[in-house]
C-alpha cells in the first residue's frame, strides 16, 4: 500500500537537504511518536551516508515496535533532491521511504514523502498509522523551519 502526503515548507531546498542529511532530523520529526535507538552500528552518524543502520523503536519512547534496518540511499533527481529509505523489519517486511524536494515557483521547497508498505496482515493497520505519522513528521518540519530549524 502507498501514501504519499507533501507539503511546502518555507525554505529554500538547497537548505532542507543539507538539514535532511542529519541524523537528528529525523529523531526530532519523529518525535514524540517514534523514538529510534542505535543497535549497528550502536551510535548514530552526525550524517545520513549511503549504507544500513540496524535500529529498535518505540512508539512513545515506551512501547516497543520490534527492529528495522534503515536502508539510506541518495538518489539523482532530474530537478531537487531525494532521499531513499529501502528499509524493512520484523514486522514490515518493505518500507519504501522515498523523501522527494522540489523547488516551487516562490523559491520555497516542495517536500513529498512517498511510502511503500508491505507488512503481510498487518499492511492495513501499518498503512494507517504510518498515514498519520508522516502527518506529524511534515508538520514537525513546518514548525522546525518556520523556528529557523532551532531543535528545541
């Protein structure tokens, strides 16, 4: 199953990308929702780098969501950027995290989060919170911009 949610966010790509690249972006935009915890390697890069990072989440930072290989790949994008995460898990057996940045007309940046899931039964109940997860990761981005990216 697909989603696919977008937004703008009031920056300039070149600036998103280079914030999308940190590791701390995404524990910030996950949070409070899902916490991620290092298992291989056992500490997080300052850096996104084309590679697997092996991790444990917790939704809330309490209940726990198994293992998932974070699967990073850059992709080349006729115009903007994007970002691949192949990952897959325990329970998901394909995550598709494909993060695409646009620039729009104003100069600002199309953000697009495209995700494809497959997790056997349980794909339904997956797709359904991961819908509202990716809500809340946006509009964690929105804000985190909009504060000229003071993580807070």
């Amino acid at each position: 199953m697909r989603i696919q949610i977008s937004t703008v966010l009031h920056s300039q790509p070149e600036r998103i990308w280079k914030e999308l690249q940190m590791c701390r972006l995404l524990f910030h935009v996950a949070s409070p929702v899902v916490v991620f915890e290092a298992i291989n390697p056992s500490v997080f890069p300052e850096f996104w780098s084309d590679g697997k990072y092996q991790v444990r989440m917790w939704l809330f930072g309490f209940i726990p969501l198994g293992k998932q290989w974070i699967v990073i790949q850059h992709q080349s994008m006729q115009t903007g950027y994007g970002l691949l995460d192949d990952g897959y898990g325990d329970i998901i057996q394909v995550w598709r995290h494909l993060i695409t940045l646009n620039p729009t007309p104003e100069g600002f940046t199309q953000y697009t989060d495209t995700v494809d899931i497959e997790a056997g039964w349980f794909t339904i109940g997956v797709w359904l919170f991961a819908s509202l997860f990716y809500r809340h990761r946006q509009n964690r981005w929105r804000h985190l911009v909009d504060g000229n990216f003071r993580f807070e």
